[in-house]
C-alpha cells in the first residue's frame, strides 16, 4: 500500500519571510555563516549526478555546458524579486582568505540584464572568475588551485521572481587523475561538502541519479552521518527517462512512496534539460513548453501513480521556496540570540587579551593593568571579602581564611604538645580533652578543610622545597617530668641551700622547648606553601596570555628580593624568635607569672592532698588558711631536694605558658603577618604595579613582548566581533 503523500498548495512566502530571507543572505555574503550556522538549502552530489543540470532547470541560470567550471567552487545562486530585472555577479571570499584577498575578490562585480545576455558572456565571466580565484583551468594554466572555498554568487532579480537561494557545493568524486585532481582535492571537496551539510539549519538536497543504485551513493551516507534521522534530507531523483527495466522503475517509486529509505521531507523525481536540448528565452512560454514535453514521460506509468506535488521541477521548486521560508522563521531568533551570546564571548576574550603591545609604552600599560588586577585580588583575600571576585568561591583562594585555620590549628596543637614533658599527668590530660569534646573550642578552624603536608601536592611548586621542612612528623609529649627535673636537679645542684643554681632554668627550659623548633617550621611551611598556591593561581588568573604568566612567575620567583627570598626571611625569622625563647635566659616582665605560680603550686599541693585521708574541721577556712595548711601538710616528710623539685616545676610550668603564648603571639604577628601577609616585604606586594616600573626596557619587552600568535588571535576576535557587530544590526 502506498504511503499517503498530501498535496502542497502552493503559498508564497510571506513579507515577514522574505524580510528574513534577505537578510539571513546579507548574513551569508558577509561571511557570518563561518561564525554561525545559517538556514539554507545545499545541493549536493556525487559528480555526474545530474545536479548543475537541475540547478539549471531550478533556477534558469544557464550553466556552460561541456565546461566543469562551477564545480571547482560552491555557488550561491539567489532569486529575489525587484522592479527591474538583473543579473548580478560577485564573489565571496572564503573563510581562510587573506585580507588582501578578501579585498580584492570582494570588489569584483558583474551585472548583465537578461538571462540571454549572461548565457553569451557567463564563459568569459567564469575565466575572469577562476583567474581572481587562482583555479587552474585551460585559459588560465598558472592557476595554483583546482578547488577553493571562495564562493560563486549569483543575484537573479526582477518582478516575477520568487524568493529562493541554494548552494551548490562541488560533487564527491571517488577517482584521482594525475595532472588535474589529486587525493588531496578529493578530500579537500569532502570536508568543503562536511562543513555545508553538518549545521543543524541546513536542508540536505541530496542529488541522486536514478541510474545508480542509490542506496550505494556516498552522498547519501554523508548526509545520513550527519542527519541521522533524515529529518532534514531531501533527496531529489535525476535522469529518471534513462531507467529501462520495470523493476528499476518500482524501486524509484517506493521510495517516492516512503516504502524504502524514507526521509522526513521525502524525495520528488524530476527529469533535466539534457545536453542536447534546445534553449529557449528565459520566462518564454518556449521555454515552459518545453519543460512540459521533457516532463510528459510523467503521465505514463509508473511515474503517473506517485503524487503529482512529488514530480518535476515546479513541484520542487515551490516546495523548495516553502521550506526556506520555514527553516528561515524558525532560526532567525535563536540566530539573532546566538549573534548576541558570541558577540559577548568574542568581547570578553578580547577584553582579556588586551590592548596591541607592540611599544613600550603599550608592554608597561598592559603589565601594570595584570599587576593592579593581581594587587586588587590580594587585598580583597587578605580582607576576607569573598564577594569581590567570583575566584574566591574556591577554598585555594581564599587566603586569610586559610591562614588563620593554619594558625588556629598550630597553635591549638602547640600548647598541647610542645613540651618535651607533659606537665599533667594521663589521667588529668584525658579529663581535659573530653571536657573540650564536649565544647569545641573551633574559632572556625574546621570550616575550611586545610589539606595535610602529606596530602599537599609539592610537585606542583617543587621551587619552593628547599624552604619547607622535610620533617612532619608529630610527637606527643614523654610522661615522667619529675623524673625529668631531679635528672637535670642532680647534674646541676651545687652548695646552694637556699636556691638552686641560676643556669637551671634556662637548661630546663631549652630541653622542654626542644620541638618548637620543628614545630614552628612546620606551621611556616604550611602557611607558605597555601600563600605560595594563591600566588601562583592569582597570577594564572589575571594572565590570560600563558606565556606573560610563565615568564611574570619566574621573574618574581628568584633574585635578592623574589618570592623565594622573601619565604626565606619570613622562615628565618621564625627560627629567630625560637631561638630567642629557648637560647635567651628564661625573664618575663609580665605579671601574670606568680599568679600562675601560686595558682599551679595550690593545683599540686591540691591533687597531692586528695591522696590523703580527710581532716576533719568543725569551722570554715579561708582561702589563705587552706593554702597554709595545704602548704604545711603536703611538706611533711619532705626533705630540701624533693621541695626544690617542686618549687622547679611550679615556675618552669608557669613561664612554660607565658612563654608559649608569647611566642604564639610574637610568630604570627611578625613571621606570618608582618613578613608573609600585611607588611611591605609581604610576597603578596612583590607583583606590583612599581615592580613594573621597575623593569629595564629589555625585561619589559621579554615578559609583555606580544608573541605572533596573540597577535593574530587578536586580529581574528577584531575581525570577528566586526562581523557580529555587523550581524546584529543586519538582524534587528
């Protein structure tokens, strides 16, 4: 059973779409389908397909016959109705033309009145043609090309010519021949075909000898690779009046018919003008008389049982003419809203190159504007105001944050575990972290996860290795500290009855404070590791030229004053200031450390008390009075050296913490702070806009010097958001 095939009234497009269709042509004249896909109609084929016939026959313009000429080119062939009837001539530049080319191929213009009159001068027009073209042919035998993708562009106007444009594209060839096409133009013609066929807005007329078994044409299979569906394939069955056998006949209808290979637009049948046939003058009632002998073989069978809007050129034409209209409705917003979304990104990317650096002046201006950008970013991360930049939506950028969970943690682990001797013993360690589990004591330390040293990627920034510390590991501190201190009473002790020998404390105290040491260099090299990446990533931000930012970082990594050396002062003053607190005699002029004496003397006596059985009171003591007697309990049946033992411990414990938190204090306010963050040898200050000032003329040129390849990026988005901007107004 046949498939059920409507019949199309013919409705000629509408003012609302030949507005459209003018300008989607504008479009494609200046060159905008390079950057956008465009509705159009393709023609495309095998060679020998029939198709430079029928577009003859579709669209009147007579195509020298005997001469292969257009097929060296895509040609645009436009019908367009005006008050005075012409014939214009021109050329598109292709996508890879230069701008002399474009120039130079774009000025060229012919116009002839009538049909007749481009049939007695098209031969000399196509020599004209393929000269500026640069196409070998016979009259021109030093052309450099067999095929181009320059396009032929022929403008058919006057009062009774409907709206219609196709483009016909070279025909896919499977044979090479030596001295006229070669392997490398068979492939150059099958990527020319890709590039028309592949867009989403484009019809696929897909020419197809009736002759050949179509099913083994490689159009066709070109067009199914890139229209899976056969949504937008039309395919049109040439040289129907060849085929002799009966069965050849009913495979051509059963595909009129939708039974085999169907297509969503279906396929129609038409017979061309052969070779012999006479010419009649354009829009003659000769002319259309003769169509309709050529196209008489369609009342007999089988061709007289398909759909009558199936068959012959007219039928095709019109039903070509609707379809351009429809696709043409259908893109033009989202072509309008495409030009408008590239234009911004074309803008944006041009915005980040820059301006032309070419002179000095144009180097230190486009340095000093990355440098500012850069400076700006480092201000707003050391303010904590994420809401400056969009960068600092990743952790990796936001700088102060991370340092003062760094610090948060080192510090939090410093009192904890940098004594060499626990001053508490296990049990009363334990009570105090279940008592800190229960309260939290985060000051935001855990809302922003710093990965572990072991975890860090140094290969990443392995020029900065021989500043960290090689050492990571964590020890807890040893038990047994008044084992401890009688070890160090004892190597010590002299004839001092009263006292005890005055360099004690500072032995006791450098021994105690052994890891501060690798501790501190740790919490550098944690802090300078997170700095450095945020310079790093910074930088790569702000320098959109790869090239600029490899050569900015090297240039601000080494030297006197360079990243590394100022990672290196910042380091160098934190073991400074340990070596202050450990190798300087043990002194504090704050007032707190008999407080905290007396305060860690009541604690002991108070813990040593509570292993003796109660006495019993009938009144309530005072403070003192509990001290007092405390005091005289707990130093019963002691002898001098277990009270010196003590009296050691109380004050090496109570200067233990105001040294500790001294020293906490002083190496972030002047290694971290003063040094890696706010002060003016911070390496965040290093990259800056006098830092540009301060290179030669030769320096300048190396790091800002504009390399070929931006130049050329450059000119392309130039030239590309001219054509969008172009675009856009066409589009209004």
């Amino acid at each position: 059973m046949k498939m059920e095939q409507k019949a199309t009234s013919r409705h000629p497009p509408t003012l609302n779409s030949v507005d459209r269709l003018r300008k989607v042509d504008q479009l494609r004249e200046k060159g905008i389908g390079t950057h956008l896909p465009l509705p159009q109609l393709v023609a495309v084929g095998d060679q020998s397909s029939g198709k430079s016939s029928l577009l003859e026959n579709l669209t009147g313009i007579p195509f020298p016959r005997a001469q292969n000429l257009c097929t060296r080119y895509a040609t645009q062939i436009t019908h367009r109705r005006e008050d005075h009837a012409h014939i214009n001539i021109g050329i598109i530049p292709g996508p890879s033309a230069s701008d002399e080319d474009k120039e130079r191929l774009s000025a060229y213009a012919r116009e002839v009145n009538s049909t007749e009159e481009l049939r007695a001068q098209f031969p000399a027009i196509l020599d004209e043609v393929n000269k500026l073209m640069g196409i070998r042919t016979t009259n021109n035998p030093t052309g450099t090309k067999t095929f181009t993708e320059d396009v032929l562009k022929i403008e058919k106007c006057g009062p009774d010519e409907d709206y219609l444009t196709i483009i016909d594209v070279p025909g896919i060839f499977r044979l090479v021949e030596h001295g006229v096409v070669s392997s490398d133009d068979r492939t150059l013609v099958r990527n020319m075909v890709e590039k028309y066929i592949k867009d989403a807005r484009t019809v696929i007329l897909a020419v197809l000898p009736c002759t050949s078994d179509v099913f083994t044409q490689e159009i066709l299979a070109l067009a199914e690779e890139y229209d899976t569906k056969g949504e937008r394939t039309l395919g049109i069955l040439t040289k129907p009046d060849l085929l002799k056998e009966s069965r050849a006949k009913a495979s051509i209808c059963d595909m009129v018919d939708g039974k085999r290979k169907p297509l969503t637009l279906g396929y129609y049948v038409v017979r061309n003008k052969g070779a012999d046939d006479p010419d009649g003058p354009s829009g003659s009632g000769s002319e259309d008389a003769l169509r309709a002998e050529r196209e008489a073989i369609f009342q007999e069978e089988p061709w007289s049982g398909l759909p009558k809007d199936r068959l012959g050129v007219r039928a095709l034409r019109e039903r070509l003419q609707d379809l351009l209209g429809q696709i043409t409705d259908r893109s033009f917003p989202l072509v309008r809203m495409e030009a408008r979304q590239m234009l911004t990104e074309c803008q944006n990317l041009r915005e980040e190159l820059g301006e032309p650096r070419q002179t000095e002046h144009e180097q230190q201006k486009y340095l000093m504007t990355i440098a500012a950008k850069f400076q700006s970013l480092a201000r707003a991360a050391l303010e904590a105001d994420y809401s400056a930049h969009r960068a600092f939506a990743d952790d990796d950028f936001r700088l102060i944050t991370a340092v003062i969970n760094i610090t948060g943690r080192f510090s939090e682990k410093f009192l904890q575990s940098s004594p060499l001797y626990s001053f508490q013993t296990r049990k009363a360690r334990l009570e105090e972290y279940i008592e800190a589990t229960k309260h939290p004591l985060t000051n935001g330390v855990a809302s922003l996860d710093i990965r572990q040293p072991e975890a860090l990627e140094l290969d990443e920034f392995s020029e900065i290795d021989g500043i960290l510390t090689k050492d990571w590991a964590n020890h807890d501190p040893k038990e047994g500290i008044m084992a401890w201190i009688d070890s160090i009473y004892c190597r010590s002790r002299g004839m001092d009855l009263f006292t005890y020998s005055s360099n004690l404390p500072a032995s006791a105290f450098r021994e105690q404070s052994a890891k501060w040491g690798c501790m501190t260099r740790q919490y550098l090299s944690k802090v300078i590791i997170f700095l450095h990446r945020f310079i790093i990533y910074v930088l790569d931000l702000v320098c959109t030229d790869k090239g600029v930012f490899e050569k900015v970082k090297s240039s601000i990594l080494d030297g006197e004053d360079g990243l590394l050396a100022r990672y290196e002062k910042a380091m160098d003053k934190a073991m400074f200031l340990v070596d202050c607190e450990r190798n300087l005699k043990p002194y504090t002029v704050n007032q707190d450390f008999s407080v905290l004496v007396e305060k860690y003397r009541a604690a002991r006596q108070e813990s040593q008390q509570e292993s003796k059985p109660p006495v019993q009171t009938h009144t309530h003591p005072t403070i003192t009075q509990k001290i007092v007697h405390l005091s005289l309990s707990t130093a019963e049946n002691k002898d001098n050296k277990e009270q010196t033992k003590e009296e050691i411990f109380d004050k090496l414990r109570a200067y233990y913490e105001i040294a500790s938190n001294r020293f906490l204090d002083d190496v972030f306010r002047q290694a971290v702070d003063n040094h890696l963050l706010s002060g003016p040898e911070s390496p965040l200050w290093l990259f800056s806009e006098q830092w540009v000032i301060g290179l030669s003329r030769e320096r300048l040129a190396w790091i800002a010097g504009e390399s070929r390849a931006v130049t050329e990026t450059r000119n392309s988005l130039d030239r590309k958001i001219e054509d969008l901007e172009g675009a856009i107004r066409i589009l209004q």
